[in-house]
C-alpha cells in the first residue's frame, strides 16, 4: 500500500518536476504573508518571544554530551538560546542505523515525506521569519519570503530534481535474446537506488535556511541520513527545521535520526574533524572562503558541493531608462545591504559616459562622473523614510562587519557614506545605509575582494569593453553568482553574454523595476552555475542530485 | 536547419533513451559476424596487416615533437607501429580553440555527431578487434564484441544519458508573476549548457575501447574536448578510433581537435603532468589501482571516475543444478582468463559442503573437499580442444603476467595447474590455462589481493554465512564489480542481497549456461554502481554525465 505521505503529495511532486522542466513562475509556497491569516505576523512575533528567549531547545538527539549555544540577536532582542551539543560519532552512528529502512522504502516515499516536511515548515514560516531576523539581522520583511517560502521551494526544487532523477531507474527489467534456433537467453533484473552515505549540510549565517536547504533534501530524498551543521551566529533556524523533520519522520515511521542537528561554537568548532570522518560521503557548505576552501583540498571521494563568497559586477555602458536603471541597482545595493550573496559589489562605468536614449526629448550622453552621485542619490531616494529602509537594509550582524565598513570610508573616494539608521522598535540594532565608494581601476585589491559589508564600489575604466574584460577577470578569478549589464547596444549586451557563459556567471539585461539582482526563484532561476569558484554546484540541476545515490543491479536466469 | 546528423540519428536517440529507462536487450550494433558480411573476418585481417605492421600513423594533430609506439602483439605479430607525439599543451590549447563552437552547436548536434561516429566506429568492428586482439591478448572471437559493438553499445548509452540530461534544461522561459492590481512582473530567461571544460581520458590495457568510450563520448556530447591518453601497450584501437572521430567532426562542420591521442611510453610518461593541469576539468580512468588512487588523491575540482581493480567473490552455498554451477564458474574463469576486469577471483565454499538438489534423483551434498577438483574438471572440460582452448582464453600480454602466475603456483594447494597451451596458429602466442588454487581461509594476502594474471582461489570456510561475511569485507575493502551467489535457500540469496546493496556491488544469482559473471550489456546492466573503491562511477546512470556540463542562465525584463 501506498505510503499516505506520497498519496498527499504525488500531484505536488508531479508538478514540481513539470515546473523544473519549464521553469516559469511556479511554488506552492505563498511569500504573500495575507496568505497566512489575519494578525499572523503580532500572533508570530508573540509566539516566538514567548517560545524561544532563554529557552532550552528540546531535541531527542543521541550522543548529548552538554548544551551550547550563545546566538546574539542584531536587533538587541534578549535570546539566551541553549541547545543540545552531541557527540558527532553518535550522530553518525545514529544516522548509519536509521538509514537502511529509508533507503529501502524507496523513492516515492521518501519524496512524498519531504513534502510533508516541507509543507509543515511552510505553515512555520512566520516564526522561521523570526528566527532568521534574530539570528541574522535580516529585517522581517526580507526574512520572511527568503527563510520561508524562498527555502521551501528551493527545498522542494531538490526533492523534484532526486525524485526525477532516481524514477528514471527502474526496478527490474527481463533482459532476452533472440538466438535463431536455439532457446533464447534470459535474464531478471532488479536495479535498486542506494544512499551514498552520511550527509553534512553547513548552513551560513546569512541565509541559513535558503542555503542549506537544497542539499538537505537532496540528500534526504535520495536516501541518506543528513547531518545539519549550523553557523553558531544562526543556529535557530535549523534547531526549529530538524526538530520538525525528526518529528514527521518519526511520524512517517522512520527513524528520526536520519535528521540530526550539530551544533557547535566559534571557540570550540567541530567542523574539520567532522568532515573528514570517513563516514561522511557528502558535503554541502554554504559559508566564508576560508572553511569553503580547506574542504576542497582536503576531502577526497566524498561528493562535495561548495558556495562561497564572490564578486558580483554591473557594467553601466548604457541604459534606455537611465533613471530606471540607477533606481534598480540602487534597489540591488539597499536589499539586505552587504548581507545577502549576489549583491552587486563593484560598479563599471566607462569615462566615456553612459548613453541614455529614453525618457527624454532625445537620446544623451551622461558625463561617468555624473554617475557615481546619480547613482547615490538614487540611493538616498530608498532611504528616505527610517523605517522603510531599516525594513530594506536590515541590521549589522557582527561589530567586525562594521567595522570593516568604517575603515573602507578611507579607501576611495565616498560618493556616498555609510550613515547609521536609528531602529524605530530596536534602538540597539546597527543599521547602516551602503557605502558607496569610487576607486581606482587599479584598487583590485578593494574591488575584487568580496568587502563582506554594505560597500559597493564605483569603478570608472577606459571603455566598456574594458569594463567587461574586468568584469570577466573578476568573476573567473573570484568567483560571481551574479552579472549584470546595462546597455542599449546589442553588441555590448552579446559580449556580456559570451563573458556571462565563459565565466558561468547567471547573466541579468537591463534591469529595472522590482528585480533585486542576485536574488532568484526556486523552479526557475539555476541559481549559480558551478563553472567558476563562488559555487561548486549549481541550484538545481541534475549535477547537484545525482551523485548523491547509486544503482546495485542483481540479476539471475529467468 | 537542423544538422544532417541529428536528422539521421534522430530516432536512434529516441529508441536508446527508451533503452536505458526501459533496460531491457537492445543494441543498434550487432556482435553477430554473420551481420558484418561474407568473407568479413578474412578481408579484415588481410586489411589489418596490410595497414598497420611498419606503419607511421597518421594523425593530423597539432604540437607534433617526434614519434612513438612500441607496442608488442602477444601473440608475435610484427607491430612496429609509431604515432605522432604531441606536446599536451599544444593539444589543450587546441582543444579550447575547438570547444565553443562545439557547446554552441548544442545538444541535438552534438548527439547527432556522436551517433554518426559510432555507426563508423561499428563498420570497422573487426578491424578494432585485430587492433585489440594484438595489444591486448584478448582473442579475436572475445576481442570482436568486446571491442567493437560492446565498446559502441557502452558509447551510445553514454551519449543517449548526456543528450536525455541536456534537454531537460530549457532553452528559454517566460517568468510571469501576477500581483493584482498592479501589473504583472515579467522577466524572460534563457538558458545555456556549457561544457565543463578540457577532459582526459584514459583507456587500460586490457580493453582499451569499452573502459574508455563512455567517458569519451559522455564528455564529447556535452560540449567538451577530450584528449584521449592510451595505455602505451594498448595505443592502436584507441588510434584508429581517434582518427575516425577527428574525420567525423571534420565532416560535420567542427574542430578537429575537439579529440585528440596524446601517445606517451612507459619509460618516459606523461599522465600525472597532464592530469594536474589546470585547465583538465574532467578525467576518465581506468587502469592500475596504483595511478587511480594517485589520481583520487591528488586532482581537486576535477570530475574524476576511476575504474580499478577489485577482487570479484564467487559465494557457493548450494545448487539446484551443480554440473551446470561448475560449467559456469568455469566459463568465467576461462574467458578472456585473468585479463578480465571483474572475472571471478575467489570463490568460498563452506566445509558443510554444496547441496546439490536437481538432476538427481534426490538431493545430495557434495563433500567441500571434492568442490575443487570438481571445479578443476569442469575447467579442463572447457579446455578440451587446444583452438578452441585458445579461443577462449587468449594470449598473456606481459612477462610480468606470466611471472605472476609461476610464482602464485608456490603458494597454495594447487588443484589445477597453469599449463601451457600451444596456440595453432601463433607459436609465439604465450596461452596458459587459468591456476586453480585452494588456500586457507586466513591467507587474505593472497585472496584479497588482485592477482592480476589468469589464477582463482578456493577458500573453504566454517559457513556459508563466513563465506557471505568474508566476500563482503573483500568487497567493501578492495571493491569489486561483480559478486556471484549459488544456493537453493533463500535466506542466504537475501543475505546475499544485502551485502551486494551494502557494498555496492552488482550480484548475480545462481548463474548457468552462458553467461559470464562480470561481463554486462551496455543500455541493461549498470557496471559498477561507483559505491565501492573498485569504480568512482557508474556505467552509465544520471551521475555519470551531469557533472560534465553547467547550466548558465540570462535573463532581462519582459
């Protein structure tokens, strides 16, 4: 008999693998907060302070060995959050026993109790919102669709991309052969789909939840037990997910140790010696250079999927809605300012100037250094009302961000300064607007290090196609999740996307409006690529799934 | 227009698509001589020796810096053959040259030159086989399937997963949000495969086209370059093969250069340089386990599979039809003896004895002491007639081998010595019967080590569950690509079941007649699962192709 999670949900499942394949504007999962009820938000807010604040976390985990945690809200909120610290053998021995009855349940039940999963997280959505604000300094308003249904569907994208990917297996087969006269040869196969081993999923303080999702469950969906290795800055987020996915496995009538929650601190981090257990045969990082790198040289045979910061570029060579395009990348550079992977970082514009052709009389010419304080009044323009843009900008998760952000004031030329935003609700929470600073072209050493703070730089070269030789340099040297080029010359636009396919760089054309650069949509944008140095893999293709399950044939004579 | 390639190969590629989901006998290339026309054999061998003894290949490759070969027929044939030898950067160069044209092509092309190029590859079928026949000792009538149509059929299924994973990526997408009022938010997007980069390939001595093809055309088909690096004992099929390829793409309208032979020697090698190359984004190998581990080892951000030794384990707990068991075991020991990947290397029976239930009046057990000298009949059965002896077993192809194989004779109970078998036709031809050796359960040093020449071991165990747990851990630790059971009792083929699904090992169940264990067909059987140190992938599945290309997105307001 069919499991009832998979009847649930197989038309959902049926779906999402038609959207992956069509990949226009499709989820099941609303970012529209009236679909969450009248007062959802003030009934969150008032749930979560009275649920998590000086809480102990409740996990049944094995192996516990004390509690840790110490998340600071960048609101000034009071947390005092303690969870469960476990030993990492007992988590992977505890994973090893649950596995093989998930592995043998198959396929369709494994993907339909993701989309349980997944459909519960949904209904949590608000309060994961929350736990992201105070963990991240994420405002609400940007926590809400990111952390909920942004992840959920990037979530349920995997589940689609593994479901596929393992159905195209079948389960047996009769192998015959013709031979004339004599009796045919013949042969039954079965084929079975096997979990490659014990996960680890690293999520980053971020975006905990978008980043860490995908591998979560493509790893879940294809069989393995997954082991979630939070940020110590944002543990929250994933304590409230894997308390939920061990309650619907258990539920399901799996083992709930097949989801487990790691945590550690920054003073005492477990991360190196976990992955490189030999029982750990996956790894999904999302997180700084550093720990992204030593993973890359230091694990072997084990299916790793990195991300890592990079350097977003924008060439400006020439814009049809030249004020369209400034209030755009001003947009692009006050979302979730300097906090978000896939904000534009470095800024090219020609000394040669930036062609407007519409929205006048007749086309113009803007002089490049009109733009830089075009560019910062536009800036000024989304800021205007306090709480707007503390809603737009969010709060500084951490002093050395802040004061990574003061000392680049003296690097360049400020076009427009970081100035401190008071909070209307949280006097304690750093909001500060981006730095908007231009430099040299040659300060590669500003522009092509990701600045890990709300600083955009303005760089001003000798022509554009100077700034696409740059760009492209940047990217394949750096690594980028993001591209982004203005310009009313088909020419330039068509050099932009050999540079963007070269570098595998995710390419957007003039912009305008409410796109937010770097962001993307799960079942549409393949968000990174894998082919330069920011991503190992790419959100999601059937790369990012189908190493984590291999085939085992059996065969004998019919 | 669509290219005159895909047109014609266009239901081809449907039908194998069909193939590997359905998994059932299909091959558009047939391994019956009768389909390659009257007299095909002896025009084919008078055309080998006309071309090839003496001859200066040709290849119109770039960077040529000398000339080099040196192979030796194991059955005395005068080579004397030399390849041009290139510089490997000239050969990356040219192969980054090549590729753009190639990745913009696109799928439907690119699969359509893939296809031509093996329906050529399969009408020069039997002058591959003299060529394999006389580098690597395998026979004419095992060379002949092995390396023409077994080697296309694996070239074809890589070709028909890489064109399958391909078009499920869009071109272009039309992203349509709806926000009430207001008006909608629009983007389109497209999205473009690209290759991964150069790829190596390399091919093994023992077969030299089907261990190297599905990388080959796996690479091929989703847009990259390969330069394809033969063992120096075994340069001629993949030479023959390269050169065909080269005229294809040429014809078609493409580089050349897109594959390329880079010949190097044994005193003076080049792999472990070429393989740490940068611009190397994709390696195939199969070979020593020496250079693979190296390989696993050493590359990072490589698309690495390795195929390596393993030790295959023969598990005989009862049958319901002995002298057939025997006659099966015995085939696989003697085709193509020890030069097989994934031939029988031990085979564990229990001191309890093997029941033997059918053809006989009733059900019997035969003692374990009269399994070896039982199997050692069934051995010289097959080796009645010297030809067909010959046939059977080929020539050994190194000195080594045969050393090997003399001193193996010292370190058991022999129960069937290696003796020497005159080839009728070529004198020189060193053939040997396989060496059936009985030793203790604790000589693991022996059993669980790849001999690497034409020698299977009998181990007597307490149980067959000893058998079933000692064939496991040789598995798990050594890895393999073939696990064979017998037994008349469920339990034990379950049991069986499960240590082939934990290891990752392909099994086969009380196989009789003429199948031989570890020999699989290309679009039904999965060689290797990628599970255990034996192979880092899979013939073929989703996780064997994906990773070769990236999807790179673009998109721009509607």
């Amino acid at each position: 008999m069919a499991h009832p999670m998979f009847v649930k949900h197989q038309d959902l499942l049926g779906s999402a693998v038609h959207a992956i394949e069509s990949r226009g504007c499709w989820s099941p999962y609303s970012d529209d907060l009236a679909d969450y009820g009248e007062n959802a938000v003030e009934a969150g807010r008032k749930a979560f302070f009275e649920a998590y604040p000086d809480a102990q976390f409740y996990l049944d985990q094995p192996g516990v060995v004390g509690r840790g945690g110490g998340e600071a809200s960048p609101y000034g909120a009071a947390l005092n959050i303690s969870y469960p610290k476990c030993s990492a053998d007992a988590l992977i021995a505890a994973a090893k026993t649950a596995m093989p009855a998930w592995a043998k349940a198959g396929p369709d039940v494994r993907a339909g109790v993701c989309a349980e999963i997944l459909e519960r997280l949904n209904r949590r959505s608000i309060e994961l919102a929350f736990a992201t604000m105070h963990t991240t300094g994420q405002s609400f308003a940007a926590a809400f669709p990111e952390a909920g249904a942004g992840a959920q569907g990037r979530g349920l994208e995997a589940v689609a991309y593994a479901w596929r990917e393992m159905k195209h297996v079948p389960y047996r087969a009769t192998w015959e052969q013709e031979r004339g006269a004599r009796a045919p040869l013949k042969l039954e196969k079965r084929y079975a789909v096997m979990p490659r081993g014990v996960a680890l999923a690293f999520s980053c303080a971020e975006t905990p939840t978008s980043s860490s999702y995908p591998g979560i469950f493509a790893s879940l969906a294809t069989g393995n037990a997954v082991i979630v290795k939070p940020h110590p800055e944002a543990i929250l987020p994933l304590a409230i997910t894997v308390a939920l996915m061990r309650q619907t496995l258990k539920e399901a009538g799996f083992d709930p140790d097949l989801v487990s929650l790691l945590v550690d601190t920054a003073a005492a981090p477990v991360a190196r010696e976990v992955a490189l257990k030999p029982d750990v045969r996956i790894i999904d990082y999302a997180g700084d250079a550093e720990f992204g790198e030593w993973l890359e040289q230091n694990v072997h045979d084990v299916l790793l999927f990195t991300e890592k910061p990079g350097v977003s570029c924008v060439v400006v060579d020439g814009a049809a809605d030249y004020v369209g395009m400034l209030d755009n990348i001003a947009l692009s550079l006050t979302a979730n300012a300097g906090q978000r992977r896939g904000a534009p970082q470095v800024v090219f514009v020609s000394r040669q100037g930036v062609r407007a052709s519409t929205h006048m009389a007749h086309a113009a010419t803007i002089p490049a250094e009109r733009f830089g304080p075009d560019l910062a009044r536009a800036i000024g323009r989304r800021l205007e009302d306090a709480a707007a843009a503390c809603e737009l900008l969010g709060a500084i998760r951490s002093p050395a961000t802040q004061a990574r952000l003061d000392a680049l004031a003296e690097a360049g030329e400020v076009m427009r300064a970081a100035e401190p935003i008071a909070h209307p609700q949280w006097p304690e929470a750093v909001v500060r607007a981006p730095l908007l600073l231009q430099v040299p072209v040659d300060a590669g050493d500003l522009w092509m290090e990701e600045s890990g703070c709300p600083a955009a730089f303005i760089v001003e070269t000798a022509t554009t196609a100077q700034s696409l030789a740059l760009a492209e340099r940047a990217m394949r040297e750096k690594g980028s999740l993001m591209f982004s080029v203005y310009s009313d010359n088909e020419n330039i636009v068509q050099l932009a996307e050999e540079a963007s396919l070269r570098t595998g760089t995710p390419l957007a054309v003039g912009l305008v409006g409410d796109f937010v650069a770097g962001r993307t949509a799960a079942f549409s944008d393949y968000r990174a690529s894998g082919a330069n140095p920011a991503a190992r893999g790419c959100l999601t293709d059937g790369g990012f799934v189908a190493g984590r399950f291999f085939v085992v044939q059996s065969y004998r004579n019919a």
